[in-house]
C-alpha cells in the first residue's frame, strides 16, 4: 500500500507545468465571471421590477385590464421592489468589501529570494512559536515557486502563482482568493446571494404562474429569469453550506481534499530529559522520505528525529497518523475565529477575520491531537518537556 502523502511537501515540478500564460487566463477569469453575474443581476431586476412588478402589477396595460382582467396591484408591486432592492443590497455590501480584500491581497507570502534555498532562509519567524508544521529535517514548509518558508496551512496558488495563508480556494465566480481573510466575506456573500436568487426565483414563478392562469402567455423574458436565479439559487445554497459546515470543523477546502495525509510537526524542547545533557533521541526507527516506519501499532507514535538550530534551541519532529487533522476541530471554535463571536458580526461585512490574537503556540490553535503526541513524548522520556505543554500540563 503506498505511504499517505505528507501535507504541504513538494513533489519535485509538480507545479511546474503551470505557466504564466494559465496565471493570467485564471486571474482574468475572475474579473470575467462577476460581470458576468453582474450583467445577469440586471438581467434579473429588469425582469423583476419592470416587466413583473411596474408593468404587470402597478400599471397593467390597457389590454391586460380590459381583455384579460389584470387588475393593478400597485402596493404588491412597490412592496415587491423595495424588497428586492434591499436584498440586492445586503449582497452587493459584503461583496464589495469581499473584492476589496482580495485586491488587497492580505493573505500572500512575501516571496523569497530566487537564489535563496532552503538551508539559507532564516527559520527564525518560525522558531517563536511552541510548534510549526516541517518537514522531515524539522525544517518549515519550503515552496519552491516562491523560494520562502510555508506558515502553517499556508498553500500554493497556481492562478496567483504565490502562496497564501490559510488557502481555501481560488473562486473565479466570487473574485479572487478566498483564503484567511476573506472567507468571512465570501461565506456571507454566498449566503445573502441564496436569499436573493431565492427571492427572486419565487417571485418570478408566482407571477408566471399568475399570468399563465389568467392571460395564458408564458414570455421567454420571464422564463428566462427563473432559470437564472434557480441556477444560481442551486449553486449559492450549496455554498452556503459547504462553506458554513467546513468553517465549522475548521477544515478548509485544500485540507478537505487532502484528509488522510500526514503531518509532520517540530515542538520546541524546552528541558532535556533527566540525566542527559544533550537532547532527547530518536525514538523510533531512522526517518524515511517515504513515510513512517511501518511498525505502527498504538504505543509506537512516531518521533522523527531532533534537531538543534543555530539559535540554540532543541526541536523534536514528531508525525501525525493518517487523517488527523492538527488543528481544532470543536463546532464553534472555527466558526467563530472566522466569523467573530457575536452574532452581528456574522452578517455585518466589517470585522475582519482571523478574529482572535495570535498565540506563541503556534500559528494557528493546535487540536488535542499534538497536545496528545506531546503529552505522549514527555512521558516517554521522563524529565523532558515541550514548550506546548507549559501551562497547560
Ligand atoms: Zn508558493
């Protein structure tokens, strides 16, 4: 059976074939589709609140009362509109200031120096925490299309053609990059383009059916809209979902597609075990580049190897099982880290995310499963302590 991957490593050019020709198709891509939509909006409204609202309900033709016994509804028709016109508002709000942060581009690594590698990049952003996500030498994450270290849950984009925190997806139909900061805004872009395709949909479908009941006509016009919003309605609702729940458990899209990899984690050794000055040793067999040993039977949690940086400081490399995620997974943690944690601000388009401090633990909060895999360490080697573990023992 082959090895589970190991999250966030290279394979040599897997990349490689991205060029900059498919970077620029898939940026313009994303200022293609909202006109697109924007156009299709339009679409919509003049269906809606013309031809449904002002010349169906408030003002029919003289032919429509006179032949067919289409009364005015003009307060349906005005209640109508301005509903409508409210809801295009609560989607256009969030998406503006969604397209203002992926223009800003927040979440993007710096790049590196191109003839810098690896083992002449500083480390040292990284070694202020308790534990970062490495590679087998205890190494951050290194992406060779930006020559720089990875944070943790960083990932590459291939239509940005740079890394960016936290990476959710790259979303042509929203705009850009939706990723640390801006996947609050998307999810309640997403979310307020439900309620307005909804809205709109029925709308259309009531008055279609109202007038195929009593003038008999089924206008292409009005056909062609209920298409559109239910298409959209499918899509946006779907989304919404996806989005909400995955914010939830705190996976995001790239890491739901890569569940039952493996991670490779170094925790700073704050003191060495008892009766050894030098740091503690490897525990289990030599590390190989293909994977752990396969003597995985419970009890034999896989410690890499330790390794002594410049700075003075001790690391241990320890990995993860296949399909434990590293980070919390509790339901309203992630949610709120992105979202906030007043209920306001899950709708308002204001605050930003990540909506909590930073700690010195990591770069972002660690699940149970590495504070187990330290816990695990310091009681296999009596006296030695993680860092992770100070205060929380
Ligand atoms: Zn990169």
């Amino acid at each position: 059976m082959a090895p589970p991957a190991v999250i966030g490593s290279q394979k040599p050019n897997a990349r490689g074939s991205t060029t900059a020709a498919e970077q620029r198709i898939g940026q313009a891509t994303s200022v293609v589709m909202p006109l697109l939509e924007w156009g299709a909006m339009g679409y919509v409204t003049w269906v809606l609140a013309y031809l449904i609202c002002v010349q169906y309900l408030i003002s029919p033709s003289e032919e429509l009362r006179l032949s067919f016994n289409v009364q005015p509804r003009r307060s349906t028709g005005i209640a109508l509109i301005v509903i409508y016109a409210i809801l295009v508002l609560l989607l256009l709000i969030p998406w503006l200031r969604l397209l203002q942060l992926i223009w800003s581009k927040p979440d993007l690594i710096p790049l590196g120096n191109p003839s810098r590698e690896k083992m002449d990049t500083s480390t040292k952003a990284f070694e202020q925490y308790d534990a970062f996500t490495c590679d087998y030498e205890g190494f951050p994450l290194w992406c060779d299309k930006c020559h720089n270290f990875k944070p943790d849950r960083t990932h590459h984009c291939k239509e940005l053609g740079r890394c960016v925190r936290r990476m959710d997806h790259y979303c042509p139909w929203a705009g850009g990059i939706i990723a640390e900061s801006t996947h609050k805004f998307f999810l309640q872009f997403t979310f307020f383009a439900a309620l307005y395709t909804a809205y709109s949909w029925i709308v259309v479908a009531i008055f279609l059916a109202d007038r195929i009941s009593k003038v008999g006509s089924r206008p292409g016009t009005w056909i062609g809209a209920l298409v559109v919003t239910v298409l959209f309605f499918v899509f946006t609702f779907t989304m919404t979902g996806m989005t909400g729940w995955n914010l939830m458990i705190n996976f995001t899209s790239v890491e739901g597609i890569q569940r039952g990899g493996i991670h490779n984690i170094a925790f700073l050794v704050s003191r060495s075990p008892q009766g050894s000055s030098s740091p503690p040793t490897s525990s289990t067999s030599t590390p190989s580049k293909n994977g752990p040993s396969n003597s995985d039977s419970e009890g034999d949690w896989p410690v890499l190897r330790t390794v002594q940086r410049s700075s003075g400081r001790t690391w241990v490399v320890m990995q993860t099982k296949p399909l434990e995620h590293p980070w919390y997974t509790s339901l309203m943690m992630g949610w709120k880290d992105t979202m906030g944690n007043n209920p306001i601000d899950w709708f308002l388009p204001i605050k930003q995310s990540p909506c909590k401090q930073r700690t010195r633990r990591g770069e972002f909060e660690w699940g149970e499963v590495v504070f187990d895999m330290a816990r695990k360490y310091e009681a296999d080697n009596p006296g030695a302590r993680l860092a992770l573990l100070d205060g929380v023992r």
